[in-house]
C-alpha cells in the first residue's frame, strides 16, 4: 500500500513535464472553455464556474495539445479549440457520473450535485456537451466531429454497461477490459488522435497516437480503479471504497475472483449480493486483496 | 374544462392532414432511429426501444419533412436524416426531463426511469444524444450541425432557468416566455428552419419558417401547460397538476397573480412557499383559475 505516494511522485513528474512543454496553452484551452460557456442564466454560469474551477489535471486536454505538438502542427488555434471539447466531453460525464455514483466529493471539493442537486447537474452537463458540439462544428473539421461524436456515445454506452453488470463478482476481466475501453480509453485515443488530425499525419501516425492514447486510458483507469481501493483520502481527492459499496466490480476483485481460494470467491459473491455493503465487508475484502498480491 | 375533447379533435385532424401530407416519410424517419440506435448494450437496446415505442406524434420530425417538402426539398434522404436528428434531441431531452421531473408517466405508458432507474435514463439520453450528433455529422451540412448544436443548448439553458425560478409565485411573464422559448420553442423553430436549409430557399423564406416553428412551439406549450391544469389523465397521458406539485410557475399561475385579487395572490405566495402543496390546494387554485377564465 505504500506504492501510491512514489507512484505520484513519477506520475507528476511526467505530467508536468508535458505541462511545460506545451507553455502557455493549457491556460489558454481553460481561457476558452470559461469564454465558450458563458449564458445568461445565472445558474449556469456559477455551477459550470465552479465545476470547472474544482481543477482536475485536464489530462485529455494536454493530450490533444501534446499530440498535436509532436504531430508537427503549429499554426492557429485549432490545437485549443480542440483541447476544449475534448475536456468538455470528459466535464460533461463527470457531472452525469456523479449524479450516478452520488458522489459528494471530487478532487476532494463538493461535487455540483451536492451543492445545487442533481436536476441542475444534469442539465448543466447537458448544457456542457452542447457547448462542446458547437465548438466543434466552428471548427468544422468533419473528420473529428465524426470521431469525439461517436466518442461521446461510446462513453455513455461503457457507463451503461458497466451499470448492467452491477453486483457481478464473476464479471468477466474482458467484460471489465469492455467496459473500461468505452467509458475511459475512447476519449483518451480519440484525444490522441485529435492531436494527429491537425496536421498532415499519415493513417500510421494517426493509428499510432489513437492507439498509445488507448492504452494510457485502460492504464489510467486500472490505476483509479486500483487507488479506489488503496489510496489516502487527502491524496485521491476522492471517497475511499466507493466502487465496493456500489457493488461495481473492478479489476481488484476480479483478481479476487481470479485467483483466491474458493473461500474468498464465496465471501465474495455473498457480500456483492447483499443490497449495501458495510466497513467490515471492505476490511475483509482489502485483507484478502493484499494477501494475494503479497504471494503473487 | 369541457373544451379538452373539441380541441383535441381539431388538433387531431391538423396533424393527420400534416402526416398523410408526407406518406411513409415519418415512418422512415422512425426504422432509421430505430437502426441508428443499435448498440451492443442490451440495455441500451431495451430501453431506447421502449422509450421509442412509448410513441409520441413525432411532431417536431412532421415540421421538419412539411417545412422541407414546402420548401421544394425533393431529392435524396436528407430530410429523413435529420427529422430523425431533431426527434432524437427531443428524445434525449424527454428521458431527462423524466428523471428531473420524477415522472412515472409519459403517454400514458411507465417512463423509462421508472422501470430502469434514473442512472440508466441519464446515461441513454447521454447516448441518444451523441448518436444524433453522428447522424448529423453524417449529413455534413455545418450551418444545420451549427443551428441544431445550438438548440441543443439552448434547451438546457431553458430547463435550468425554470428550475432557477422554482416556487416563484410571482414569476414575470417575460421570464415565462423566456423559458418556454429555450426549452421548446428553440427545437421548433429549429425543426422548420432545418426543413428550408435543405432546399434552395433564400434569407426570407428560412426566417419565416423559423418563425413560423417558434410561434407554433411556444403555443404548443402554452397549450401544453393550460392542460396540466385542466385535461383528463386519460387523454393528457401525463400526471395531472404535475407542474403545480413541483411548484413549476406556468401560465395559469401568472394569470392568477396578474388578474386574481389580493386574497388569491397571497393565497398563491403562501403555499408554493411550501415544501409541497396538496391536493385541497390544487383545488382551491382550479376553483380560482376557472373564476378568472368566466369573469375574463
């Protein structure tokens, strides 16, 4: 369990590594994306400033940005433009999720849904997601209004089926693959390969990006999915357990399933059957976690 | 009250002259959003089906083939297309709305939150939405990608205002319209304006039809708000006094608030102050909106 800490560590420092060599243009993607969402309804306006101002790496953006960059593409603002409907898709699930989840906290400060209710946040990530289409179609590049609009159905469609397939502790390792290659790894390929539609990449360089970009999403997500059960509060900004108390398989009980005794399968398929789930059913799950990967 | 039946008949054959006008377009319009929909998620399948199914008059697709056919639109598919792109952004909207509005009823038939669950219904709206941004980016027409991903917030932006403005007894009439042209008459000009971009039309012709789609939405709810005080569930399909019980300030209530007297307007303050209001409340507000009808 001491693994987080150095792993943010190196982590950071390669995010901000990539930071840097992009200079001034995340500030300028968050300079757009406050410009682009601006309404004259009051609420929108406060609750979008606040969930936008609630931080978060804006990763997705810096992957457009970046891959554009190492794509050769230098001139005009097409790069921003971009970078912000790629990090209003991911803003606009983020809202919807956590009136889902019932999330109260994210990048441990109040979740919109907390504070303004959930009526509000949907329609306020509705709201986001039109944004972003309009951006987009200013754009006018058909190429990648075709690839983040399948995109955006993707995400819904790895958010439903991960949904359907609540409480299974058997649930497949290439049903969760599925799920997470949908719901996390479209938006960071199709970031990546945003990047590479700006210049003159040929289909190889293209494929190559959209592919690196997958797979950093299955990573990404196995990684959160993982802290989900091992991190610090304070460090993870998030709710410790959540996944296990809304009995969403992941990829640490999997391997549970996987590779325990037929003991902790059967303790695990009674507690993910059970309507809630309390403290002691996630010490124990925890105790069993941390004996199978101590004698993997 | 007895005025629903009469209006309904006339309504009625208005609109059946308006489909068998456009022969099998309006159930093309339906085969294709019913393929576009697939998806590997049965969920997905299950519930946009049944959300489809439910029916509806599909007015909005209607405007968008009369107001293309009126136009001169003959050749090719496109008016298909996107009267399907502009049902589907009401479709989404609908299975929002559902949630926001803890409705159990919609046509008379259970909403699909009601049988799914809101979780379920927010991510299928997410996903009926995106894939009409597909079908569009298909069509490749970016002054139609530009007015439709507009409307698309501009029907947000109509819904969070009303929700802004809940439990006001006093609610101007300005901020009504307002309202009712974001969240519905937007999509209604929008139909019929789309209608003429798919021909030759020129600048008079597209402002007039627009104009004509905005005058009808804002009717429509208008008519659509006067029923929830007065229809027969029956025929409404939808609860009765639904938008009295949120405390959603319609016209009814402003035209008590203008022309009631002090007695009825402070009667008015008083309970959609309240957390929620009764039944015995619901009656004494008809009895004072049917005196106010008589004397008017």
């Amino acid at each position: 369990m001491g693994s987080v800490i150095p792993l943010k560590k190196s982590a950071n420092s390669a995010y901000l590594d990539l930071k840097n060599l992009l200079g001034n243009k995340l500030s300028r993607v968050e300079g757009l994306i406050e410009q682009k969402l601006k309404s004259d309804v009051g609420l929108i306006k406060q609750m979008s400033d606040h969930h936008l101002k609630s931080g978060g790496k804006r990763l997705r953006a810096l992957l457009t940005l970046g891959s554009a960059k190492l794509s050769g593409y230098v001139l005009g603002d097409r790069d921003i433009n971009l970078a912000a409907c790629v990090e209003l898709i991911h803003s606009a699930t983020l809202l919807h999720d956590d009136v889902i989840d019932e999330s109260s906290l994210r990048r441990g400060i109040k979740t919109t849904n907390s504070i303004w209710g959930n009526q509000s946040s949907i329609l306020v990530g509705d709201y986001l997601l039109s944004r972003c289409f309009e951006i987009m179609v200013d754009d006018g590049d058909l190429e990648i209004l075709k690839l983040l609009s399948s995109t955006s159905a993707k995400i819904a469609q790895g958010e439903v089926l991960q949904l359907q397939h609540k409480g299974e502790a058997d649930l497949l390792e290439d049903t969760y693959i599925n799920i997470i290659s949908l719901k996390t790894a479209a938006l960071f390929s199709a970031a990546t390969k945003t990047g590479a539609c700006l210049s003159k990449s040929n289909e190889k360089e293209k494929k190559a990006l959209e592919s690196y970009g997958k797979n950093l999403g299955l990573a990404f997500q196995i990684a959160d999915d993982a802290l989900d059960y091992y991190a610090k509060e304070k460090l993870f900004g998030k709710e410790i357990g959540k996944d296990f108390f809304e009995g969403k398989t992941t990829l640490p009980l999997i391997i549970i399933f996987q590779k325990g005794n037929d003991e902790e399968r059967s303790f695990l398929l009674e507690i993910l059957k059970k309507e809630k789930r309390n403290d002691d059913d996630f010490s124990e799950t925890l105790v069993n976690l941390v004996d199978l990967v101590k004698s993997a």
